[in-house]
C-alpha cells in the first residue's frame, strides 16, 4: 500500500541506507532542517539520505534526493535502485521497466522479479562526461584525465567524472581508510570544484574488478555507492585500466557495470527492504 501523509519505508543498497517518503503526502513537508533531524543516527531514524517520490509526470516517477546533512543530490544510483523497489513493494507501480526523473537526468531501471521477489535492479545511469563543463570544475573547458591536483601540500593525479552528479576519482596502490577520511573532505570541499564533489579511492585488482572506497559529497564516508561506481569504471576505462565490462567492490558490497561505447553506463546492483514506520 502507497505511504501516507506520516509513513516511511527504509532500504539498503550493499549498506548505503535510505529513509523513502512520499514527498507530496508527507506533513510537515521535507527542508534541510528536518532532513537532518531525520537521518541523524543518534536522535532520528537513521540513513545515508533520503528519498522522497513526486507524483508522475509525462508517465514518468520523479525523485528527489536528500543528503544527510540537508543538501540536495543530482543523481543517486543506489538511491534509483532503492526508490524503483519501493515502487514495486507497495505497489505504485507494477510495470517492472519503469522511467524515473532525477534532478540529474532520466534513468531507466528494470527489475528482475522471481516468484515474486525483486532479485535486483539494472539501471540504464546515462552517460559519463569528463568534462569540466559538466562537472563542474573551475579553469579552461578540458576533459579532466589524470590530471594533477594540489590538495594542501600534497600534488595528486586525480579523473573526473560526471554522472549527472560530480565525482573525483583516484587510483592508488593500496586502499587505507585512513587516507579516505583525510582526503574525502579535503577534495569534497576544494575550490576548484563549486559544487562540491563526490570522491572516490580506487585500486584496479584486474581487467575485470575494481575495489573502491566511497567518501559522498553531503554524506561523508558510505560502505556503497552506485554513482560512484559508475564514475570508477568510466575513469577506470578511459585510462585503459579496465574492460567493458566491470566488478566495483566497495565495504558494502559489489556492483556489475557496463560501459557502452559512448560511455553511457548500466549498473546492476541489489536494494533490500528493511522496515516501514510512523513519523511522530
């Protein structure tokens, strides 16, 4: 059954967890004061985010999505997993193919539905662009390809991404949270980048498997990120690091993604169900 003016439901995509509202029912109406009391883990509900349904338009679902601490994302691709579940859970829709519109684009997601159950869901995540244009990223119009990068004292080479939200992606040796929690805020935050940036740590184990570790722009350090995922492979492959076809092993889990030709980009992961609830 559809959620109501006070209800919630709460998923988890490979441990990124989001609160789903309904957006155009739920009272009081969502502000980033609100979301932060919402997802904070202490005195809230708990979650990464959160993700409120707009009633359709054209035929379509439209999205927003809210970052803990009161900011808005473009594009989320755990979170367009989680919402096209939640669709399908309390039966907004029964069309297992469905469009969804984000502040970031269009995607398309279909759900893979055996004996009833949604065994996982491919999400067509539109194209990577590496331009600074589209990030955005201050300085000359340029594909952002391993390019060098001051971040306080340290000189870094760093591969934009957007994927209808930005993403800072760096390839090391070996993956140590450590560094994660040290650089995330500092490249999230670089004035290089006006709108903020994802970030992400990457270690290429072979053609096919990538291991990643997540620093989100709003969120800080996530076990799982489907945009980020997207944007590891798409740098991954423009560098000549990777094939086509990609594993992204992140703490929460693994995504399967494919990059086209034109860099558009399919994701396929799962979204899990974990309770619903009654806001007081």
């Amino acid at each position: 059954m559809p959620l109501g003016r006070r209800e919630f439901a709460k998923y988890h995509a490979l441990g990124n967890d989001y609160v789903v509202v309904d957006g155009d029912a739920l009272r009081p109406r969502l502000t980033p004061e609100r979301v932060r009391e919402l997802c904070d883990r202490h005195t809230g509900i708990g979650s990464d985010g959160i993700l409120a349904l707009h009633r359709p338009r054209r035929g379509e679902w439209g999205l927003r999505i809210w970052n803990p601490d009161g900011s808005e994302a473009e594009k989320s691709g755990n979170g367009v997993r989680i919402f096209a579940r939640f669709l399908w859970d309390l039966r907004y829709v029964r069309a297992k193919e469905l469009e969804i519109e984000t502040p970031g684009g269009r995607v398309g997601a279909r759900l893979a539905v055996s004996g009833g159950e949604v065994r996982s869901i491919r999400v067509e995540m539109g194209r990577a662009s590496f331009r600074s244009t589209d990030l955005p990223m201050l300085g000359p119009p340029r594909d952002v390809v391993d390019e060098p990068l001051r971040v306080g004292s340290v000189d870094l080479r760093v591969t934009c991404v957007s994927i209808g939200n930005p993403h800072c992606v760096r390839f090391v040796d070996h993956l140590q949270p450590e560094v994660l929690r040290s650089l995330g805020p500092q490249l999230e935050t670089h004035p290089l980048f006006p709108k903020r940036t994802n970030v992400q740590l990457v270690c290429v184990r072979s053609r096919t498997r990538l291991d990643a570790l997540i620093w989100e722009r709003g969120a800080g350090e996530t076990l799982a990120s489907g945009s980020s995922s997207c944007a590891v492979a798409a740098a991954a492959h423009r560098l000549g690091l990777c094939e086509r076809k990609v594993e992204v092993h992140m703490p929460g889990g693994s995504l399967r993604i494919e990059i086209a030709p034109d860099y558009a980009l399919r994701m396929t992961g799962p979204a899990t169900p974990v309770y619903r609830g009654l806001l007081l």
